[in-house]
C-alpha cells in the first residue's frame, strides 16, 4: 500500500485580524490566486480562506509568504484536507 494520491492540496485558513483591518485584509485575499473562497466571520476568528495548491509544500509557501504578510493579519490558524477515499 502506497502514500496516497492528492489531485491537490487544499486547507481553509482562519484568520485574525487585527481590529478594523478585517475589510483590507478581505481584499488582500482575493488577490492571492489561489485563494479560491474567502469570507468574513462572526465569534474567535474574522476571516476564513479556502486555499488550493498543486501541492502542500506550495500550500505552506502561500500561507507565510502570502496570507500572514498581509498587513492586519494577527494569527493564522491552518486546517489542511484529508484526501478523499
């Protein structure tokens, strides 16, 4: 039995803003391609983005270099995709 097969690596990422960044970090995030689905939240985080890469290798690299650089961004909290069966 072999590793299994991804077709890609997905994650929704919840986000913490700092207080009244939520909007600009909303606009940040639907520039970054692969940021397929982005939404503000009501309760312990203020945003959540789905996240699809080729792999998970690209997926980290997206998650630091891109959505925790944005200006406003506080925590990130990474929750990655069991592949399906």
């Amino acid at each position: 039995m072999g590793r299994p097969e991804f077709e890609t690596a997905t994650a929704i990422v919840l986000i913490t803003a700092e207080p009244g960044k939520e909007a600009d970090v909303m606009q940040e995030l639907k520039r970054i391609p692969e940021v397929k689905e982005a939404m503000l939240l009501f309760g312990e985080y203020d945003l959540f983005a789905k996240v699809e890469c080729n792999d998970f290798g690209s997926l980290g690299n997206v998650v630091i270099a891109n959505i925790r650089a944005i200006d406003g961004v506080e925590l990130t909290k990474t929750l990655t995709a069991a592949p399906n069966s």
